[in-house]
C-alpha cells in the first residue's frame, strides 16, 4: 500500500502535524494573546493527533482488514509493541524523576501502560494497538458498516468523558460511571473511545471512501474547522471540559483535512514518515533539554519564560535531533542494501508465484479427482527441487515425481509428504535409499519387478506399461505378464502407467499413434481387471497430453515442461496461458571497442566488420549456456533490447556485438532467458537457436548458477 506515489502529500504534512503536537506541549502563543492560544492549540493542534491515527488507519489496519489479512496482525502488534517498549526505556529516567511510578499498583500498571502511556505523549502507542485489535474485533462480530457504528457510539461515549464532561457530571449515575472508568485509564482519549474511529475512517479514505474533489474537501475542511472552533469556545464558556481532545467537529475536520492530503497526488517521501515520528517521540525529552540548557546558560527569561522562543527552541532541537538521527538511520538501511552478491555475476530467478499460478491452471484444465504428480526430476528442470516442492505444496499439491532415489530425498527433505515416484529403473543398490524416504517405484518390467520382490522387503510400486514408447513397461499386449507383476510377493502397488512419445506432435501420424497408446492403456487396464486384478491409480500423461486431451489424465497427470511455463511444441504461439516460471541473468563485466578487421574470441570465430564495440558477460557454457549459441546463433537482451552473442561462447565467459545498443556499461544486466523492459526471449526461442527443446536448455542450467526465488 504505501508504495503508491498518491500518498505523498500524508508525509509532507507529517511534519506539520509533529510541530503542532510540538506546540500542544509548549503553548507558543500564550504570551502573544490567550484566544490565539486557544485557537491554535486547543482547535488547530488537536487534529495532529486524528491525522497520524488515520495514517495508522490507512497503512497499517487497511491491510489487516483485506481478505486473509488477518494474518498480518502479530507483525503489526510486534513492530508497534517494539516501538512503544523502546520509547518506554527511553523514558523510563524521567517518568521515575518525575514520580510517575510512585506508589505503583497492579491496577496503576496497567493505566500507564494500557491508556496513558508512561510518559505523557506516549499513550498514542497503546491506544493504536489496543484501538487495531479493538476494530478487529468489531469488524468480525458486526461487519464494516456495524464496526464503524460501535466506533462512533464510543467516540460519543469518550466525548462525554472529555470536553462534554460538564453535561455527564448533572446526571450522578453517569458520573460515578465515569469515576470508575477514570481509575483505569485517566481520560477518555485512548485505544477504547478515541483511536477506533479515526482508524476505521483512515481505513476507509485510504481504501477509496469519501471521494469527494479537492475544493469540495477543502471548502468542507474550512467550514468543519469553523465549527470546531465555535463549539470549543462554547463549551470553554460553559466550563463543560474535564479534557479538550474530543470534540463533535473534530471528526468531519480530521475527516476532510486527510481527504483533501489523499487529493493531492505526489512522490512519496518516507524519510519525512520516520523524522516526524521521531519529533513525536523526542519533543519531550528536549523540552527537557531546552529547560536544562537554558538554566545552565542562565537564560530562563528568554527559552523557558519566553512561551514562543520557548516553543522555537523545542522545535528547533525536535527537529535537529530527529534529522540526525533519520539521516543516520537512512545510512544503515542503505548500507543493508549493498548489492546482492548472489546477483555479482550469473544466476537464475525462479518466479514461486507463477509456479503456483500455472500448477493451478493445470488443475482446472483436469477433470475432478486427477492429482498433479509433477515432475521434478533433474532439480526441477534446473529451477531448484526445493524452491518447486515449497511453491508447489502452497498450491495444495502434495505429490511429485523424480528421476533418482536421490532425487527423491531430495524432496523429502524438502517437506514432501505424499506421493513421490521415482521413474527409471531403480537398480537393486538404491532400494534401500527408495525405501528408507517412503519412495515408489516404478516396475519397469517383468523382469525388473521380479527383482524388486526378490529384495525381500515391501516396496511401493507403480507399474509402467509400454503402449509403444518401447522405453520402459511391460508390453500392454502381454496381460500375462502384466497380471504376474501384480500377483509377486513383496510389491505394495500403488499405480498403473504409460507414458507417451508422439504427444507434442502436431502431425496426423503422431495423433493416430497417441490415440493408439491410450486405446493400448486402456485394453491392457480392462485385461487386469478381467483377471479380477483390482486396479490401482492411474496415469499416463504429461505436459503435452494434459494440454491436448486433459479428459483422459486419470487420477495423476505427470507435468513437468508446462508447469514450469513453457508451453508444449503445438501449444507455443497461444502460450496456454503459462508464464514462465525461470529466468537466466548475467552481467556486463567489460567493455571494448574492435577497430574494423579486429577478430574476438577463440579461434578469431568473430571479426569485427565495422569498429564494434564487445560486451564481455560473466557466464559461459560451465554455467549451461549452450555452446550453440555462438557466432549469433543466439542473443541476449541488454537495455531492453537483442543483441547477437560474438565469437564462439568459452567456458566462463560469453562475448555480446552490443555496438548497436548505445550506453551498455559493466555492471548492466543481461537476460540471456526471460524479461528485460518488455523484450523477451523464451526457453524456445533460445532451445531454437540452439538446436534443441526447451527441456534440455533447463535442465542443463549449472550448479554455479544460484537459485534466487524472487
Ligand atoms: C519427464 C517426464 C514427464 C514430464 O514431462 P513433460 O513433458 O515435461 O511434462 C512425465 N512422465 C515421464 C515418464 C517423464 O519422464
């Protein structure tokens, strides 16, 4: 949320609003005439205090009040808590000084830390705590409409108790109410009467409420003031306050004073968020100082009797103080964001989010009750088996299968629970591997199986049927064999599968041969069963399949290509509404210029044909980048647009003809597979210029390459 540049004019009045919480505490015009005093600090001021609840409101509430925001809560209730427990410490001297804690009770400990704040400025931390979980709890019990209602019943309730308090002292019922409540907390201005409502209203101006344009908020603004004015004058002549925080127009002017801020849009300024919550936080302490000083100087008369050199020199030090200390504080959030040495010379981003997006796509293309079994073998297509086991298991999938037993530890490891098939032909010498991590297996024939069940212990088994791949399974003519696979001792058998080989091909050929494969599934299936074999889960499709003919995925659908955002062959110019989850980055470490007739690179493979100027990138074909890029077979994006990859690729380092591309400068980024400035260059396109399919380009990405999640 506040990421928005629409906010800026909150921060610039951020420091406004400090200064007059400044003045609150310093009367600047006492001396002047006692009207203005009031007028300023009795009427003007007191809307610094709504303005900063509603921000609160706005950036803090709004986002807990979002579907599931709920959960954003204790971070809130932590940084907020931390907040108020270093600016209690901070006053912990002057609050013992000043007899704060004499005589404290059970009772009184509560009071100063619940409602008043142990010093006295301090009671904003509690009431913004208390005043988010107390909305909270308001908008689960009776909605928005019915919190916003209880939040302005107990801002009525709090006025009583307030500048009304005249009106409740006539009736002894109310006022012996009132004495009971002031033993708790000593005024009505906190978390339970005061703070809820100018949150809820922040909430809702920040999400869009109340849009009325900038002259009507402003004209609504000056009328609101004028009639907060006149009612404080009233109630001063009728002697009704016990306090002056809460009053009736105070609310319509908090109200269209944060309006007409939100109507003027401009850049955000967050340091002027952290010096004026640190004039807050600070004043009181230098007014402690300016009182110190002027005693040591023997200028009382002048800083402390003075009510408006007084003010200035409180406000003076406020502000230096603060300015100090956010700069400092700048510093070291500048110094945390040193560049990522991650990102110093190659690595891959893997997208989570798109991850989950296209698991989600693939489900709902599936008929009910057909799992993802995703494949996340050579660590996950090289976008890294963990970071797709967490993605994946937040999108609700909770089965995968791998290549290797160790490929599938891998996995556990990484907080996989369910299903986990590893595909190949498992050698004896990994059984107990596959055993130990709950892995299954797949019987990769008749022969294989028998194996299997002659190792002695139990194993999970899917059994693999070859339909015409003629890579793995028994074959789905032979119901024989196929049945004596199910009967062996020792074979916990779990699944039954096929896999296809002509999927992804668009030709009538390839389709008759697919339709084949799945008619050949389907009689070998009805053959066992015939047999009186009860079936176990099926699943015979992967990426291709599942975009082609999801109807006929079974119980599992083995994706892998398209999960990972790159669509099948057939599918590549509609994109199937895949985003690519990976992308490969790379840096400008040099640059230089080749006169005409210059040769770069290993065996002179490129020659300058005009002067040229070579970008030097820090990755080569030890990162994965396929050697077949060279001598322009392939390109790279840089400042957004395509440049042609020079001489032949060496093993570390990569040349790019970037003379056409002005400004390229070490240290650029270079996206070698992905994004750049609304230029792309996907997997296919760049297993394309290298001869081969998007696969292989994956997952031969190098171990040297780290993984960012971003
Ligand atoms: C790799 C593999 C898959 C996944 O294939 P994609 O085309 O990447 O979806 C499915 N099944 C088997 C048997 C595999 O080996």
């Amino acid at each position: 949320m506040s990421g928005s540049p629409r906010f800026g004019a909150l921060d610039r009045f951020r420091p406004l609003a400090a200064l007059l919480v400044v003045a609150l505490h310093t009367y600047p015009l006492a001396d002047v005439s006692p009207d203005a005093e009031f007028l300023l600090t009795r009427v003007l001021a007191r809307l610094a205090v709504p303005f900063f609840l509603m921000a609160t409101g706005q950036f803090a509430l709004l986002p807990l009040l979002q579907p599931g925001g709920a959960c954003r809560l204790p971070r809130f209730l932590r940084k907020t808590g931390l907040l108020y427990g270093a600016c209690i410490l901070l006053y912990l001297p002057l609050g013992i000084y000043g007899g704060q804690y004499a005589g404290l009770t059970p009772l009184s400990a509560v009071r100063l830390l619940l409602f008043d704040g142990t010093y006295y400025h301090l009671w904003y931390f509690p009431a913004a705590l208390l005043g988010v979980c107390l909305v909270l709890l308001l908008r689960r019990a009776l909605g928005c409409a019915g919190a916003l209602t209880a939040a302005a019943l107990l801002y009525a309730a709090g006025l009583f108790g307030d500048s009304y308090y005249g009106l409740a002292a006539r009736l002894p019922a109310l006022q012996a109410g009132y004495a009971a409540l002031f033993s708790l907390s000593s005024y009505t201005r906190n978390g339970v009467f005061f703070a809820p409502l100018f949150l809820l209203l922040g909430a809702a101006l920040g999400g869009g409420a109340l849009a009325v344009p900038r002259r009507a908020a402003g004209a609504c603004l000056a009328l609101s003031l004028l009639l907060f004015a006149g009612e404080a004058l009233a109630l001063r002549a009728l002697a009704w306050p016990r306090h002056d925080s809460m009053a009736v127009f105070l609310v319509p002017a908090a109200l269209f004073l944060y309006r007409l801020l939100l109507t003027c849009p401009c850049a955000e300024r967050p340091a002027l968020r952290t010096l004026s919550g640190l004039v807050y936080v600070l004043h009181p302490l230098c007014i402690v100082g300016v009182r110190g000083a002027a005693k040591v100087l023997r200028a009382t008369d002048l800083l402390v009797e003075n009510n408006l050199a007084h003010f200035l020199a409180v406000a003076a030090l406020s502000f230096a103080l603060s300015g100090a200390l956010t700069l400092l504080l700048l510093r070291l959030r500048a110094h945390k964001k040193r560049p990522d040495p991650r990102r110093a010379r190659a690595w891959v981003e893997v997208d989570g989010a798109a991850l989950r997006e296209n698991a989600r796509a693939l489900q709902s293309l599936l008929p009910p009750g057909c799992a993802l079994l995703p494949a996340l073998k050579a660590d996950a297509y090289g976008h890294g088996a963990a970071f797709a086991v967490r993605a994946l298991r937040r999108a609700g999938v909770q089965d995968f299968c791998v290549a290797t037993p160790q490929e599938g530890a891998a996995l556990r490891r990484a907080g996989a629970r369910g299903e986990i098939l590893v595909l190949g032909a498992v050698p004896e010498a990994l059984l107990p591997l596959a055993r130990r991590w709950r892995l299954s297996l797949a019987a990769a024939d008749l022969e294989h199986a028998r194996r299997l069940s002659a190792w002695g212990r139990p194993l999970r088994v899917h059994v693999a049927v070859d339909t015409g791949m003629h890579r793995l399974g028994a074959p789905a003519g032979d119901a024989g064999a196929l049945a004596e696979i199910f009967r062996l001792p020792n074979l916990r058998i779990r699944g039954v599968f096929t896999h296809l080989c002509a999927a992804d091909g668009a030709s009538a050929r390839d389709r008759a041969y697919t339709q084949a494969q799945l008619r050949a599934f389907q009689g070998a299936l009805e053959a066992l069963a015939a047999r009186g074999i009860a079936l176990p889960k099926r699943h015979a499709l992967a990426s291709a399949g599942v975009l082609a003919q999801p109807e006929c995925a079974g119980d599992w659908a083995r994706v892998g290509l398209a999960l990972y955002g790159v669509p099948p062959a057939f599918a590549r110019a509609a994109g199937a509404g895949l985003r690519p989850v990976l992308s490969l980055k790379a840096r400008v470490a040099l640059v230089r210029t080749l006169r005409a007739g210059e040769c770069a690179g290993y065996g002179l493979a490129f020659s300058a044909a005009r002067e040229s100027r070579l970008a030097v990138l820090s990755i080569g074909y030890a990162d994965g980048l396929p050697r077949a890029l060279s001598c322009g077979a392939g390109c790279a994006l840089v400042r957004g647009r395509r440049a042609p990859i020079a001489g032949r690729i060496c093993m570390d380092q990569t040349l790019l003809d970037v003379t056409d591309i002005p400004g390229v400068a070490p240290g650029d980024e270079v996206v070698l597979l992905g994004e750049q400035a609304g230029a792309r260059l996907s997997a296919w396109d760049v297993a394309g210029a290298a001869g081969t399919i998007p696969n292989e380009i994956l997952s031969r990405l190098g171990p040297r390459l780290p993984r960012i999640p971003v």
